[in-house]
C-alpha cells in the first residue's frame, strides 16, 4: 500500500529534459564561476589593497608550502626595498 508521499513522488520522478538540461546548465556555470571566485578574487583584494597604500608580508607565510624545507628566507624572495 503507497501512502501519500510515495504516490507524490511517483508522479514527480520524470524531469522534462529540457528542464533537467537547464538545471544541469546553471550547476556547471554556477561551478565554473565559484572556481575562478575561489582562485582569483583573494588575489585581486590583495593586489587592489597594495594600490590603495596597504602593505605586504615581509615574510612568507610560516606555515606554508616549503615552511619546513629550510628556516632561511632566499634572496630572491624579498622584494626589493625590504629588509628581513
């Protein structure tokens, strides 16, 4: 015996695939553009807030990528006019 969701949800199991390609359309854009989001907008804030007059690390990140290679700051990372 179907109770009254099932036979709900019978009548609703088939999307029309003009609807479900539409659905699917705006799931990959609305993906596309949370990557690029995520990869470029901390980037453009960073840069914009240098422009504005803010200042950059004058160190690397302590705890990032290579942070436990080596203690030492190489040359060409500092940018010019810094100081350790």
């Amino acid at each position: 015996m179907k109770n009254n969701f099932q036979e709900w949800q019978s009548d609703f199991e088939r999307v029309p695939p003009e609807i479900e390609d539409r659905v699917l359309q705006q799931a990959r854009t609305f993906s596309a553009f949370g990557k690029v989001v995520e990869v470029f907008v901390p980037n453009a804030l960073g840069a914009v807030a240098l422009m504005i007059g803010g200042e950059a690390p004058t160190r690397p990140v302590t705890h990032g990528p290579g942070a436990h290679l080596d203690d030492e700051v190489p040359l060409w990372r500092i940018p010019p006019g810094r100081d350790l």
